[in-house]
C-alpha cells in the first residue's frame, strides 16, 4: 500500500506556499516586537514558529536531495534560525520555491524507498519511509502554521482561511 503518491506532494506544495504567504502578509502588519512577543505556544511566539517551521522545511528538503544545504542549528535553535524578518521573508520565499521544485520532479519510485538519516535529535541513524516523511513534512508545516495563524488571528491579525479545498491563486 502506497502512503501517499508524487500527485499529493505536487498538492501540497504549492498549498504550503499559499498559506506561508498569507502568515507572512499577516504578520508584515505586526510589528518586530509583537511578532516576537511570548504568546504561550509550544515555541512562544509568532517568529519563533515560523523560524521553526521554515528550519524543518530546509532540513527535510535538504534529506530528500534538493541541493539545499541543511540548516546549521539543531532543532534547541530552530526557533532562533532567523531572527531578521526582512531575511525570514526573502529565505520562506526561497524555501517554498524550491519545495515546489522539488514536487513537480518527484517520482512515485522514490516514494517507495526508505530514506537514512543522523537525526541530531536522538543521536542516531534512523531509516524510515520517504512517503511517512514527505508526508510528514507537511503535515509538521501544516501543524505549526495552525498555531501561528491562532497567534496572528489573537493579535489582530487577519491571515487567509486554511482550507484546502479554498486554495484558488497559486502561482
């Protein structure tokens, strides 16, 4: 049984580039300090998140051989990747760029294969599914956004709607 297909990353893809973007348009209205006030999620504040969420992004993309060079701090400094907001917008961009890239090459061959990692994490290789993990990819995204657009939404923000089926403008 295959978990997921290439058609699904080729999905999601640009639906994570739609809802990166409306969190962004949303948080461009914020200032620097209220986007880095503690706001009792998992990770405290509206930066922190997104710095985490575009950290996994990069990692995850790098394991799966886009020629992305894995980030450099383990997952303690992922919320303080990048600590810019102007630097943050230009990287997120980039970033779903290349996972939209890396979408429309993607063969279902490959979905079949383990994938072998050190996960910094637990200190050890792990091998898993590539299917499990680019699945889980996005649903990690897809998770954290949920708590960065309750954040935004507690702040007076207004980000897009998240559904998947309301995804209409992607380039």
């Amino acid at each position: 049984m295959t978990l997921i297909t290439s058609a699904y990353a080729r999905q999601m893809a640009p639906y994570n580039a739609w809802q990166n973007a409306s969190l962004v348009i949303a948080a461009d209205g914020l200032t620097d300090e209220a986007r880095k006030a503690d706001r009792g999620a998992f990770f405290g504040s509206i930066a922190a998140t997104l710095s985490h969420i575009l950290w996994a992004d990069q990692i995850w993309l790098s394991r799966f051989g886009t020629g992305e060079p894995p980030t450099a701090p383990g997952i303690a400094d992922s919320t303080a990747a990048y600590p810019d907001w102007e630097a943050y917008k230009k990287k997120r961009a980039a970033m779903d760029e290349v996972a939209k890239d890396w979408a429309a090459m993607l063969d279902d061959d490959w979905l079949k294969g383990d994938l072998e990692w050190y996960s910094g994490l637990l200190k050890a290789n792990i091998t898993k599914p590539r299917a499990l993990l680019v699945a889980h990819m996005f649903n990690h995204a897809t998770h954290h956004r949920g708590q960065v657009h309750a954040m935004l939404t507690a702040a007076g923000a207004r980000p897009d709607d998240t559904d998947l089926m309301l995804m209409t403008v992607v380039d």
